[in-house]
C-alpha cells in the first residue's frame, strides 16, 4: 500500500474528518476562527512530517512545527482555553488520521511496516508541538502575571499617595500653622492641633485598608476567614454583602485557596467599586473534587460587547489578572453582565493539577 499517496489523496477527508469530530466535542477551539484556522495548519503539517518520514524511511519532524505551536500556545493563553483543550484536540487528530488508515490498510505485512512507521511520526510531530505549544501558553501567562504585577505596584502606589500622603500632608501643614498661631492665637493653635489629629487619624484608618489587602487574614488556612476578615475593613453601609461558603476547605490546595480569595476579593472590590449595588452575594462551593466559586452583584452592570458604557470591565489588576490567577491554579474564570442587570464574576477550578 503506497500510504504517501493515500494520505495526500484522502488529506482533504482526513481534515475534515477532525474538524467534524472537534465541533462534536464542543471543543472552545471551533468556537474561534482563529484557533480552528490554526489548529487546522498545524494538522496539515503533521500531515506534511508523516509523509516526509514515509520518504526518509525514519521518523522526521520539520523545524517549522515551532513557529505553529509558539502561536498556537500564545493565542489559547490569551483567549483562555486551558492546555486540556489542546490535549482534547490533539487525541482526535490522532484518532481520525490512524481511523482513516486502519478502515482501508491491507493486511500485508509491508503495509504494517509502513503503518507503524506512520503512528511514529504521527505521534513524534505531535508530541513536538504540544511541547512547544505548552512553553509558549507558560511563557504568555508568566508575562501577564509580570505586567499584573507592576500595576499592582503602580495601584498600590497611587492608594499610598492618595490616601496616605494626602492625610500626612495636612496633618503636616496643620502642625506648622499651630506653631504660627500658639503665641498670639491659643485658639486658632488648638483647632488646629484638633485638625492635624483627626487627619492623622484618618490616614491611620487609611493605612489600615491598603495593609489589610497587602497582608489578608491567614488566606491559605481559611478562604472564608480571609473573605471575613476583608469585608470588615470595606464599606458596606449602603449595601448588603452575604457570604456563603460550604464544604471543606481542605479539599483545596493552599494555593488555591490563596489564589482564590485574591480572585474573589478583586472580583467584590470592582462590584462595590463601580457597579453602584444594593446586593452583593459571595459563593464558595468546595467539593472533593473542585472549587467552585461567584461574585454576583444587583449593580448596573456593563455592556461585554464592548467594555465601555458607564462601568468598566476591569479595575486595576481586574478581570484579566484573575484569569492569569485561575490559570496558575488551573482553573477558569468567567464574566456576565448586560447593563441594568447586574454582574456576575464565576471561578471554577478542578483539583489534581497542582503541584
């Protein structure tokens, strides 16, 4: 059988083959354009390697598997689809080439030969790009994760100048005035003693709730504790903040515990920050298995097709640092909202895939 011909004659079926079986998996890749556009290149290259090996008589892959796989890994990173999907997909490509060559193969022992050789190229062409796919989607969240971090530094910044140094300043000025008055105005001295210590005591309550944030209450003991603990220090007389946690937390690894509380906290502070609610719900569900997590807020929500409208759809480290954040957990985080309708922020994270 003569299976560098067979695969280029039946390369169209085979293809087609894969993108049938994807789009039955509900894969997130054929929901995207541009993910099945790639994923469909990287499986005629395979295609392309399998025949080279059929020529040279020994497995081959070509050098141009790393440029696919670099911009398949970036891309599935920045569109979120976790590494599974990428696993998910490569398993059916597998499936619908070596199905299409076992349906017609004779059973000649040359053509065993042959399809052997096959398997192992498919197998080393594929094996190649998920290695390459993977370090680029770490190399993608790993840059996120950096540039999240320095604006949380610049955010960090902002509240220790806005907050901070404005109450210190007063508290300054207002001393120095009391030394120009406390000759020859006692009164006017003492009001301002009286202004510089009510300032100092507000920057005291100021420094208080930028350091409850850079230090939660024991997050990688106790989710819930560390969901208390920083809802006491938020303002929460206009609004009416439930948190509902069940099962056992032990079930999660401290990593998830702690990259979660940052999650949801962020997800609270941006409801209460701009959503204007009445109502703000906390859900945390543990289970043996995962975690399963929400923010849901009665506020005036946003417009998702566009981000804009009266609410942003993201605050600081915002949404994007929380998927970054469910990502190093391996978990997922989703957004929903439509103007007037409130927003609701979901963290789902299975377990086992922490090391």
């Amino acid at each position: 059988m003569d299976f560098e011909g067979f695969l280029e004659a039946h390369r169209t079926e085979i293809l087609e083959a894969y993108a049938t079986n994807l789009a039955a998996l509900d894969s997130p890749i054929t929901h995207d354009p541009e993910a099945l556009r790639q994923a469909m290149d990287n499986a005629g290259q395979i295609l392309d390697d399998v025949a080279e090996t059929l020529r040279a008589g020994n497995v081959r892959v070509g050098e141009s598997h790393k440029l696919i796989a670099w911009e398949v890994g970036a891309s599935r990173a920045a569109s979120g689809v976790h590494p599974d999907e990428s696993l998910r997909a490569a398993s059916v490509w597998f499936q619908a080439v070596v199905t299409c060559l076992m349906e017609r193969m004779p059973g000649d022992p040359e053509s065993v030969r042959l399809l052997t050789l096959v398997v192992l190229g498919l197998e080393r062409s594929i094996t190649a790009r998920i290695r390459e796919s993977a370090a680029s989607y770490s190399s993608f969240l790993l840059n996120k994760v950096h540039e999240a971090q320095i604006e949380e530094r610049r955010r960090i910044a902002r509240e220790l100048h806005d907050r901070i140094g404005h109450g210190l300043s007063v508290a300054h000025r207002q001393l120095e005035l009391y030394d120009l008055h406390r000759t020859g105005k006692p009164a006017t001295a003492t009001a301002k003693v009286e202004t510089a210590h009510q300032a100092i005591q507000e920057t005291m309550l100021n420094l208080r709730a930028v350091t409850s944030e850079l230090h939660p209450h024991e997050p990688l003991n106790s989710l819930e504790k560390a969901l208390v603990y920083y809802l006491e220090t938020v303002d929460m007389d206009h609004v009416d903040i439930r948190l509902r946690v069940s099962g056992d937390e032990t079930w999660a690894a401290p990593a998830v515990r702690d990259e979660s509380f940052l999650i949801l906290r962020e997800a609270t502070r941006n409801a209460l920050s701009h959503g204007l609610p009445s109502k703000v719900l906390i859900r945390v569900d543990f289970a043996p298995h995962e975690l399963r997590a929400s923010v849901d807020d009665d506020g005036r929500g946003f417009d998702q097709t566009t981000g804009g409208g009266s609410r942003p759809m993201s605050d600081g480290v915002g949404l994007l640092s929380m998927r970054e954040r469910a990502a190093i957990i391996g978990g997922t985080t989703t957004i929903t909202s439509r103007p007037g309708h409130g927003t609701r922020v979901d963290l789902y994270v299975p377990f086992g895939r922490i090391t």
